[in-house]
C-alpha cells in the first residue's frame, strides 16, 4: 500500500523509514520463529511490485489529497513505527 498509495516526493522520504522500521520489527526476538513466513511474504510483495506499479499511475491520477494534506496524515514518530502502534487521527474534509 505505501508504494502504490504515496506520492513520489513522499515516496523518497518514507521508504527508507518504512524498510528500517520493517528490519527492526522482523528482528525482534518473538518474531524469530516467524521468519520462514516474513520472508516468504517479502519475496511475493516484490513478485506483485511490476504489477502494483502499472496500476499506480490510475492512482495517483485519482488522487484528491495535496502532498502537505498526506503528509500531515502519516505518523513521523520512529516509536509509532518500529512499535506498530495504531496512530489515530479525527477524520478532516478534504
């Protein structure tokens, strides 16, 4: 969904957030046990990348958000992130 739901500018600045804060939740101690299955979900989420990325332009195209609007609703804070907290915001007209 990040790749195909962001924006290009924000698209930069979040992947490498997101893939750190994926490393750091796959390399917890109770996740271990589930790495056989972590990784077989990454490989097929690359698989369906080609897929996915034809299909982004559609999109975007259908995007009424602003750039400032999706970054105000995305959560910055690294603990939210690597802890997997749900961030909940009031929903706003947009």
């Amino acid at each position: 969904m990040l790749f195909k739901n962001t924006p290009w500018p924000l698209l930069v600045l979040m992947t490498p957030l997101h893939l750190m804060a994926l490393v750091l939740i796959y390399l917890r101690r109770e996740n271990r046990p589930h790495i056989r299955l972590i990784a077989r979900a990454v490989r097929a989420a690359f698989a369906g990348a080609p897929k996915m990325f034809r299909s982004r332009a559609k999109v975007q195209k259908l995007r009424r958000a602003s750039l400032g609007q999706l970054a105000a609703a995305m959560t910055w804070n690294p603990r939210d992130l690597s802890g997997r907290r749900p961030v909940i915001r009031p929903l706003r007209e947009l």
